[in-house]
C-alpha cells in the first residue's frame, strides 16, 4: 500500500507532503488511514532509544522508536496537527463533539527511562506535549517489568532449552537466537492468558531455570519518581499503567480493583495530585480489557482508559475503551508491511473488547457481575 494506491488525488495538501517529506512510512500510512480531516488519534509509543543492546536484551524491536525517527514524527505531526493533551480528546469525546480540525494526542505505555532522557528533551523542542502511563510497582526498577525480565533472562541464559511443570512436558528449544526469541513470544502470551499466581508461579519456574540473575541487567529500564515529577513539572500528563502489569482480564474484581486502585494512588501521593488517565496493560497477544474491567476502572474514580486496540478515536466509543495508533519500528520493509495490516486492521469492524465497554456507557454498573474470567 503507497500513498499513491490510497488515491494521491483526494488526499489533501498535508497527506501529499506526508508522503513526500516522511520517510517512516508506517507512520504516514497509519495517520492517513486513521484520522479524517476532522478527528483525533492518539498515538501509542513505548521506548524511544537507540543504544546499543537495548532491543533485543531488553526489550522487542516492535516496541522500540528512534530518536531520530521520533524527532521526524513530532515535526510532522506539528506541522499538521494540533497536539493536544489526551485530556483534552478525552473531555471532547465525552461531550459527543468533533474536534474542527485533526487532533493527536501522543501517549507512552510502561514509564521506560528513555521516555525521559530522551523523548521529554524532544517534546519540548517542539513544544509538544504527552501522555506517560506508569507501572508503578517498576518505578526505579524497584521491581523489573516482567516482560523485561523475561526477555532478558532467555536470552542470556547458557541453557539450550527449557523445561519446567508449567511450560508443560516438552522441552522448549533455546538452540537459537531466532528459537529463543520464539520462546520469549510463547511464554509472554502464557503469561498473559494466566491468572495472577499462575502467572506469578509460571514466570518463578522460568527464572529459576534460567539462571540468569536480575543483577546481570546492565540498563535502568524505568523513570524514577523524581524524573516523573519533572515531566509533569515539563506540562505532560502522568496516567497510571497498573502496578505490576498483568492481563486485568484474567485476574478476579478484587486483584484488578488492587492493580488499578494502587497505581493511582502511588502516583498521587508522588505527584500531589489527582491521577485521571488509565492505560490497559497487554494489548498485544490477548485481549486486555472487557467491561467488568472497564467497570472497575471507571469506579477508581479514573476519566479515561485508552486500549491498544488500532483505531482512530471518536466519540461512539466509551471513555474508558479509547482505541490508539500503535506506532512501529523503524523504517524497513518490515515496517511498511506492517503499516499495511494496520491498515487493513483499522477497516475492520471495530474490536469486540471494545464493543464490550459499550459506547455511551463505561461498564460501571457492570463491575463486579462477573467474580473472574476464565482465561485459558
Ligand atoms: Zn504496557
């Protein structure tokens, strides 16, 4: 899919320069095809980075920006949009309004420490704005962010395969880099389908028999509270992202009401001040919010809950199941492929998680009708 195959003809000035002047075509790609002349998107990055082993060790290529890449992105997106905090799409979706002109709102998962050493100086250049969503039992690698860990601990482990009680009876390969990062994609997505102390016990047994010590992390993966005071001293928005990033799905009311409940708590009391944006953890391999969650989200007293389901943002959908634009990698064939899915995906009828939440309503008066879900 090029610029020219979606119609050069019909597209306005701001398209035909996007396809000129941007090279990351998986970016030019999904705006055009999300957002109409008059709309919003809002843009969901992780890590913006570009140092030697943090892809790969630490963190999937997917989920990884560069600085130069992401520099070009915000120039672009000043020149044609207006961004805009995602407070303020939130309050203009809430009232069933349409903005005049296009809005974006860009918006970060995790709370990595590139977000601020190398996004925040970038933002400000540009006079630009984000939203950073926080885990926050991860904050200063109190804890390291499971899927970090996991991804770390596989690849660097000196065993050739694995094998314990929860992966099941047969061996895992680990002969291979391309088979361990197989493994990485499997066991992420067991995790993820997993109730909190089968997830817990499963990721215990991996660790162990990796061997490999969370001592041996070289990198600080996430912000600490100070860097996150300065981003919003900077005018960002700080949202919580749950406290240890688990699949809400498959956890039950009382353990989502804790994930969501906490992490809004610990960034008030490190802020001072009222925390009203959620981000889902986990959008990628499973489906990661549904009403009952949705409900318990609205009742923690949060506005607004973004997914990381693929779509323009508009008014028919709940404040507390706002789609996004995940924005890939780097500027491959890869990526362009990639842009063309997305594409295809953001054309299809909406996601049925999102369907789920419902439209006007935020799911509150559903939460708790459920006691847990079953996962597997
Ligand atoms: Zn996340």
């Amino acid at each position: 899919m090029t610029a020219r195959s979606i119609g050069m003809r019909v597209l306005p000035r701001a398209c035909r320069d996007a396809a000129r002047g941007v090279r990351d075509s998986s970016m030019v790609v999904r705006l055009l095809s999300a957002v109409p002349a008059r709309g919003c998107a809002i843009l969901r990055y992780h890590s913006i980075n570009d140092d030697r082993g943090w892809v790969g060790d630490y963190l999937r290529a997917s989920i990884v920006v560069t600085p130069a890449s992401f520099e070009e992105h915000v120039r672009y997106l000043r020149r044609h949009f207006e961004i805009v905090p995602i407070g303020r799409i939130i309050e203009l979706l809430a009232n069933g309004q349409t903005p005049d002109h296009r809005w974006v709102a860009l918006t970060f998962d995790d709370g990595y420490e590139d977000n601020y050493r190398v996004a925040l100086p970038i933002l400000r250049k540009h006079g630009a704005t984000a939203a950073f969503y926080i885990t926050t039992a991860c904050v200063s690698d109190e804890t390291i962010l499971w899927g970090v860990r996991l991804r770390h601990a596989i690849r660097n482990t000196e065993r050739t395969s694995l094998a314990c009680p929860s992966l099941g009876h047969h061996p895992v390969d680990l002969s291979t880099e391309e088979s361990r990062d197989r493994a990485t994609h499997w066991i992420t997505g067991l995790v993820k389908s997993r109730r909190k102390t089968e997830a817990d016990e499963l990721l215990d047994e991996v660790f162990d028999e990796c061997g490999v010590p969370v001592g041996r992390i070289s990198h600080r993966i996430m912000m600490s509270w100070d860097e996150i005071r300065e981003m919003r001293d900077a005018g960002m928005t700080i949202g919580a992202h749950t406290v240890n990033h688990y699949n809400l799905t498959c956890l039950d009311d009382s353990d989502v009401t804790a994930e969501v409940k906490v992490s809004k708590e610990a960034i008030e009391a490190a802020l001072g001040e009222r925390v009203d944006h959620f981000a889902y953890p986990n959008g990628r391999t499973d489906k990661h919010c549904d009403a009952r969650v949705a409900g318990i989200v609205a009742k923690a007293g949060f506005k607004s809950a973004v997914t990381s389901i693929n779509g323009p943002a508009g008014s028919r959908f709940s404040p507390y199941g706002v789609p996004r634009v995940g924005v890939a990698t780097r500027r491959t064939g890869i990526a362009r492929f990639a842009a063309d899915l997305q594409y295809t995906r953001l054309k299809k009828v909406v996601s049925s998680s999102i369907a789920e939440i419902g439209a006007s309503g935020h799911g509150a008066g559903r939460a708790g009708r459920r006691g847990s879900t079953e996962c597997r």
